[in-house]
C-alpha cells in the first residue's frame, strides 16, 4: 500500500499529469538536442585542430550522423542552441504554473480540512498549529520540485547516455555502472537524512505551536513579569530545532562534494578502460569524454534532489496526518428539516470528553418557545459543554438532543444556524467595519437587518456617533472599543439573523455599569419574543429569567421557574445572597467568588 505521504503526492499531481508529461518530454528532447549539440562542438574543436573539413562522429565507419562540413555543424549548432533555449523555457513556465496550482490546492485542503472539521477537533487544536501545518504545506512545492527535478535530470541522464552509447558502447558502460552503483551507495545516506529530518519536523512544528501561544499572551506575560522566561523558552525551542535542522543541513550539502568525487574516479576509470578496450580516435574520445561529464553531472542533479526529497518528505507527511485527523473528524449534520425549531429537548444526554472524564450525566431537559433560561451552577460543573451540546457543536457520547423531534445530528446545519445565534463570554471582532462585523459574512442581512439589530442591543447611537458610524474601521479585535460596546455589538451580530433561540455566555461579564444596563434592557426587550438560553455568573443577569438551571457536578440538580429554584436549590439560595447549606453543595466555596 502507499504510504500516506505518496499517497497525498499522488493526489496532488494526478490532475496535472498532461502538463507534467509534457513538462518531462521537454525535457527529455531538450537533453538529447544538448548532446548532440555536445557531440557536434566536439566535432567541431577536432575538425579544426586536425585541418579537415568534414567531420563523422561515432563508432560506426558512417559515424552517428553523416558525415557534415565544420560550417554545417555550426548552423546546426545555432539551430540546436534555439530548440533548446525554446523548451526550457516552456518546460520553466510549465513547471512554475504546475507548481503554483498545486500549492494552491495543497493550501485549500489544509484550511478547508480544518475549517469543515467538527468544533472539538478545532478547539483542541493548539494556537499557532494551523499556521505550522500550512508553512509546511508551502513545503509541498518544495516536494514536487524535487520530484520533478529527480525526473527530468533523470531523463537527461538516460538522454545523455544514449547519445553515449551510440557513439561507444564500452566507456559509456562503464560510467553507467559506476552511477548506478554510486546511486546505490548513496541510500543509506538518504535514508538517514530522513530520519532526522522527520525529528526536525515535529520540533519545527512544536516551535511554532509555542510562538503561536506567545502571541496570544501578551497581557499575562506583560503583568506577570515573566517575559525573560518566555525569551528562555523560545531560545530553547528554537535551539533544538536548529540542532535537528543543522545535522540535517550538513548531511545534506555534504552528499554533493562526496557524489562529485566519487563520480569523477568513475569518469577516470571509464575513460581508462576505453583506452585500453577499443581503439578510439581523438573526437569519439573527446565526445564521450563530454557526455560523460554532463552526465555526471545530472547524476549530481538527480542525488541532490534525491537528498532535498528526503528532508522535505517528513513534512508533506505531517501536512497529510494533520489533514487525515480533520478530515476524520468533519462536523456533522444531516439533511433533515424539523418543522419548527421547538421544542428543544436533551433526552438522557451524557458528554464525556475522555472515557474517564464525563463532563454531563444522563441530562435530560426540554426548552420551550419564549422560555428565558439563566443555567448557574460552579465552574466546571458542565454549563459550556450542555449549551455546546444544545448549540449543535458536540455530539452527546450518550442520548439525543432533538429539535421538535428530530435528532440534532440528522438536522441540516444551516438551518439550525438560522434559527439560533450565540454571543460567546469572550467575542471576537475582526479587522473590518461595525457593518462587516455585525453581518459577519451572512449575505442574506441587510443594511436595515444590522440597524434594527445594533437598536435591539442598544448600541446604535454609539455606532452613530463614531467617525464614519456603521462603516468605521474597528481595527484588529476591535480595539478601539470599549469592552461593554464589543459586547453589544457581538449581541448586535447574535440578533442581526432574526433568531428564535438566542444563546449567551454571561452576557454582562466583561460591562461596565452602564453598559451592563444596556443590555439587561435589551434583554428585557426580547424576553418572551426570542426564547433565551443563558449562562449567568451575576446575580443581576438572572433578574432576566423566568427559568432556572442548576448544574452540579455534570447534572442538572434544579430546573424550575425563578421563584421555586429559590426553595429547591441551596447553591441558587448562596448565590443570591439568601444563605443556604454549604455542605450540601460542597463546590460553591470555590464559586462563591466567581461572580
Ligand atoms: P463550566 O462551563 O460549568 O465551567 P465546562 O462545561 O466548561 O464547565 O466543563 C465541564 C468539565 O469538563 C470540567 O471538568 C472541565 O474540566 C471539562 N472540560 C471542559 N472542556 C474540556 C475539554 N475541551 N477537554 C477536556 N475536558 C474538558
């Protein structure tokens, strides 16, 4: 079976295989016309130096070609130094666009992989491995050059040495034997080469990984002092790095001057041993002499590339298992359309992220139109993955999630990103426009859909009072704004699609006073006519709802309207400030501070 990596080569070069025949005749042609061009000069030189006017080149009495005057050859030559310059460059512009497309697609499947693959595969993606993967698909080139550069010097080669033997058999025998044999003494070599440089490519991709998590720290790493730490850290990372790439860099560079050497002795022997066999004149001599050189010298072409293909391959082999493990994992979803988008039920739902981590337990739940649902309960007691769950984006390990009674799983994506929208603890805006980051490339939202939103979320006179209002350039994350109008527009962008189930993560987290009015206004707004599903960490959010949650240790320990939940649950009690059994709820002394 192929291994992954010629098996992903193979795909890449398939749909391109015309232009690469093609790109390889040209090469082959374009070798034999350099020979005879060879053979020709060597004719040429001999005719001079020996005062003849005609000159037969090879081993038959007629010679190869027939016999042509000095000033025939000349314009052949010309005629031949044309044909040659002309499929170079086709074969360069061929190469160059076969390339360019190919690198294109390699680009392509690494992101699309990535981004169609499900959120637990992204989430658990280590920042800055993505950008790791794609510098190493850039590598792909780098592989199909030298696969491409194996071939065609190949050709010349093979071209090299028929023209030779037609000329003589014997010395050219000889060479040939000693390039296959050098060949042969030069794959444990290669084979090393590999092997380190498979090493070089996790820890290229570990020091990417880190430099990526750097970039998103800089807040901690500035407020903790800890920056001659993080230099540490880089310096040691990049270090071994540098150590795997230095042995293989030597390595590398060395296999030429060892190749050229032994080749020349090759040449030296072959030319010896002619000598001695046939009885050669000066020019057939001389023409082999050249050939052979040449020849060497794409034998030379063919190890380097060979050498540079073994310290690239690992790295097609990590763009592969990094593609494989997206594509193993591709977000779900079916073609079925539910009437309605509820009720939304969770049916014995269980999550478990590893076997011996079960985030939620056998949690069952039904969410009703114009329900205004606050979930509460201490860190880590489940409530990011119950509305990951309800949201579509994990799968339950155990029971259903359904939509008016049709499985999550069997239910079409869009349509249920159509009906629900969420606004995240932390949102992210991007570099662009308020209009662009509230529409958030949904085509189907018009300029009317993303005023009436920013109204909802009562951020529109802000938006208006900046320079260009809906079309002022927000910077990178949004960085001119304050926290409080970042996540209002972010509510904006959650209401600008008209959904029926609106999802929020502690939407007053990151407010300051007024801001926090703001929004419990807007909220206030929407209770009854949007059905609300809310993480609440404040006291002051659950004022908004009618119905309360509470998760305890991966279960839901109270559902029941605001005003029982008070009765019902001591943690609902201690969070509200009405005192309630701590042993009962042993994890709330960590909570007590959370909100
Ligand atoms: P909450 O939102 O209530 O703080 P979470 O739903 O985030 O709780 O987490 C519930 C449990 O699942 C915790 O024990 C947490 O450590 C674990 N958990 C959360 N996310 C992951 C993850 N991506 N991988 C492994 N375990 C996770």
């Amino acid at each position: 079976m192929a291994s992954p990596g010629r098996r992903m080569l193979g795909d890449l070069i398939r749909p391109h295989a015309p232009s690469l025949v093609l790109l390889l005749v040209g090469s082959f042609v374009g070798s034999l016309v350099e020979a005879f061009f060879l053979v020709g000069m060597t004719g040429i030189a001999m005719g001079i130096a020996t005062g003849t006017d005609t000159v037969s080149l090879g081993a038959t009495t007629d010679g190869v070609l027939p016999p042509l005057s000095i000033n025939a050859w000349l314009v052949l030559g010309v005629a031949l130094l044309g044909v040659r310059l002309l499929l170079a460059t086709g074969n360069a512009w061929l190469e160059a666009r076969t390339t360019a497309a190919i690198l294109t697609r390699q680009r392509r499947r690494v992101t699309w992989g990535y981004l169609d693959a499900d959120w637990a595969t992204q989430q658990q993606e280590a920042s800055g491995k993505l950008q790791g993967v794609i510098g190493f698909a850039s590598s792909t080139n780098a592989v199909v050059n030298n696969v491409l550069g194996i071939a065609t010097a190949g050709l010349s080669l093979t071209a090299f040495i028929a023209a030779s033997l037609l000329i003589d058999v014997a010395s050219t025998g000889v060479v040939a034997l000693g390039l296959v044999l050098l060949g042969s003494a030069m794959i444990p070599l290669r084979r090393w080469i590999r092997r380190r440089a498979q090493i070089r490519a996790k820890s290229a991709l570990a020091f990417t990984e880190s430099i990526g998590e750097l970039g998103s720290m800089g807040l901690e790493m500035h407020s903790f002092g800890v920056r001659g730490r993080f230099k540490q850290a880089v310096d040691r990372l990049s270090t071994r790095d540098a150590r795997h790439g230095r042995a293989v860099d030597t390595l590398s560079l060395v296999v030429s001057p060892i190749y050229v050497s032994m080749a020349y002795g090759a040449a030296l022997a072959g030319v010896a041993l002619a000598q001695g066999v046939s009885n050669l004149d000066a020019t057939v001599l001389g023409a082999v002499m050249l050939l052979m050189l040449r020849s060497l010298s794409y034998g030379q072409q063919v190890q380097t590339q060979s050498v540079s293909l073994a310290s690239n391959w690992p790295r097609l082999e990590q763009v592969d298992t990094n593609v494989r493990r997206y594509e193993a994992n591709r977000a779900s979803g079916g073609e079925a359309v539910p009437p309605t988008e509820m009720p939304l039920a969770l049916e014995h739902v269980s999550y478990a992220y590893t076997p011996d981590r079960t985030a939620l337990k056998d949690v069952s739940l039904e969410v009703r139109r114009g329900d205004s649902i606050g979930i509460v309960g201490p860190s880590g007691s489940g409530k990011s993955t119950l509305i990951q769950l309800i949201l579509g984006l994990r799968n339950p390990t155990a029971g259903v999630v359904a939509v008016a009674g049709v499985d999550l799983r069997e239910v079409d994506r869009s349509w249920w990103t159509s009906h629900m929208a969420l606004v995240p603890q932390d949102p992210v805006l991007f570099t662009g426009t308020v209009v662009e980051n509230i529409r958030f490339f949904r085509d189907g939202i018009s300029d009317e859909d993303v005023e009436r939103s920013a109204r909802q979320a009562n951020v529109l006179d802000e938006i208006l009072a900046l320079p260009q209002g809906f079309n002022t350039h927000l910077g990178q994350g949004g960085s001119q704004l304050s926290g409080g109008q970042r996540q209002r527009l972010s509510i904006a962008r959650a209401l600008a699609g008209s959904p029926r189930i609106l999802v929020m993560d502690e939407p007053t987290s990151a407010l300051d006073g007024r801001s926090e009015a703001l929004v419990k206004e807007a909220l206030a707004a929407l209770t009854g006519e949007v059905t609300i599903i809310m993480i609440a960490h404040r006291v002051s959010t659950l004022d908004q709802c009618t119905r309360i949650l509470v998760v305890e240790d991966g279960r839901i320990t109270t559902d029941a309207p605001a005003a029982e939940a008070l009765a019902s649950s001591a943690y609902y009690r201690r969070m509200r400030g009405l005192g309630g059994d701590l042993a009962a709820s042993p994890s709330l002394q960590g909570e007590a501070t959370h909100g």
